[in-house]
C-alpha cells in the first residue's frame, strides 16, 4: 500500500479514536459526576483510558462480526451491518464504561451498580457511533485501503 494511504489511514483511525475516546468520557463522566469542579479532572483521566481501551476494543470486532454473520446466515448486508453496528456499539460501551467507572470511582461499593448505569445511559451515544462507523466511516476507509493497493507506489 502507498505510503501516503497509509498515513492517511492512519490519521483518520487516530482521529476517530481522540473523537469517540472525548465523546464517550465526556458523556459517562457526566453520567458519573455531572457538571461539578471536578468535572474537567475527572473527564481527562476517563479521556485517557477510553483511549486506551478503544484500540483494544476495536481489535474484538473481527470476532463478533463473524459470530453476527454466523447467527444472521444468510441476511440481507443492511440486516447484517445492523447487526454488527448493535453489537459492537454494546460490546465497545460497556467496556469503556466499564474502564471509565473504575478508573473515575475505583472498586468504591455499588460500582457496579455505577457502571450499568453509565452503560445504559450511554447505550444510545455508543449506538450513534455504531452505526456511523459501520455505514459511513468503515466503507470509506475500506475504498481508501483498496485505492492505496491498487495504486502501489512505484
């Protein structure tokens, strides 16, 4: 692949991770704390591990999107991409809120209680990304990745 897709593609994934890692911790931060004087402390420390934990996460997204394949069969592609985008926005949502309510509270009593809460009220933004990642942001880094080999730098 031509080095300059490579950066590309490369930027644009680090681009939509600082995006969901900001987005997502500042809504589960919220969740967790609302808007108090430690908000912005509290929002940079869940920042930093929704960043780490998504590239983490992301690797897990081979996997269910086979076992959404397996169960669905033979689905038309919109039912199939549907149903990966719901999995995988519940799979991601549940681990970053899951990352974010321990690094925020620790193991603090009841915080799993903190956690279901964070994930279900956060469900809907994880959803939102889902399915703009799966049909708008993957096809067209998909059409980038195949430009770039079959265009090989000469």
């Amino acid at each position: 692949m031509e080095s300059k897709t490579r950066r590309t593609l490369l930027l644009l994934r680090l681009c939509i991770q600082f995006a969901i890692a900001l987005l997502l911790s500042l809504v589960i931060t919220m969740i967790n704390y609302g808007f108090t004087e430690a908000f912005f402390r509290n929002w940079a420390k869940g920042f930093a591990v929704a960043f780490i934990i998504i590239p983490l996460a992301l690797r897990l997204i081979p996997f269910v999107a086979r076992g959404v394949r397996a169960v669905l069969g033979n689905r038309s592609i919109f039912v199939i991409r549907c149903g990966v985008a719901i999995c995988v926005a519940t799979m991601m949502e549940g681990l970053i809120a899951l990352a974010i309510t321990l690094a925020q509270r620790g193991l603090a009593p009841g915080w799993p209680v903190m956690w279901g809460a964070a994930f279900l009220k956060a469900l809907p933004v994880g959803l939102l990304i889902g399915f703009t990642m799966t049909f708008l942001v993957q096809p067209r880094m998909q059409r980038l990745a195949t430009l770039g080999q079959a265009n090989p730098a000469r």
